[in-house]
C-alpha cells in the first residue's frame, strides 16, 4: 500500500468524492512493476475535499489461483 498526495487534505476534513478504481492485469499511467507476472490488480480509493485529493492503492499479485482484491469498510465515530 502507498499514498499519493497529502494525507494531511482528507484529515477533519468532508469527504466531497470518493470512489474505487481497480485495473486487473494493467498499471496505471506513470506506474510499473515486474514484467511477466501471472496475475495482479491494482485497488485505488481516491478520496477528494476541498483541500485535495489523495489516492490509496494497494498492489495485488498472485499466481492466479488467490485472490488480489481489496476490502474497504466505512467507520464512523
């Protein structure tokens, strides 16, 4: 797991967007991992406020036969 942007713009503050996005088999733009890999899926939460926007992800690799997904739960005080 690795965040990109400032943690600091989602914390106290209202969460205006959030959303999921998952690429199986492909990396985002502007990222790369090991070539010739059997199976992997990359899990992105994109949460955005007024402040900002900071991207989660989570990179997931397996030799196909276990799962790469993510699992995200919403907890309120």
């Amino acid at each position: 797991m690795d965040i990109n942007g400032n943690i600091e713009d989602i914390i106290g503050s209202e969460i205006l967007l959030a959303e999921e996005i998952i690429y199986e088999d492909k990396n985002p733009k502007g990222i790369a991992v090991p070539e010739n890999q059997d199976s992997f899926t990359w899990t992105i939460y994109r949460l955005s406020t007024i402040k900002g926007i900071v991207d989660i992800r989570w990179y997931g690799q397996s030799n196909g036969y276990f799962s790469e997904s993510v699992s995200f739960k919403y907890v309120s005080n």
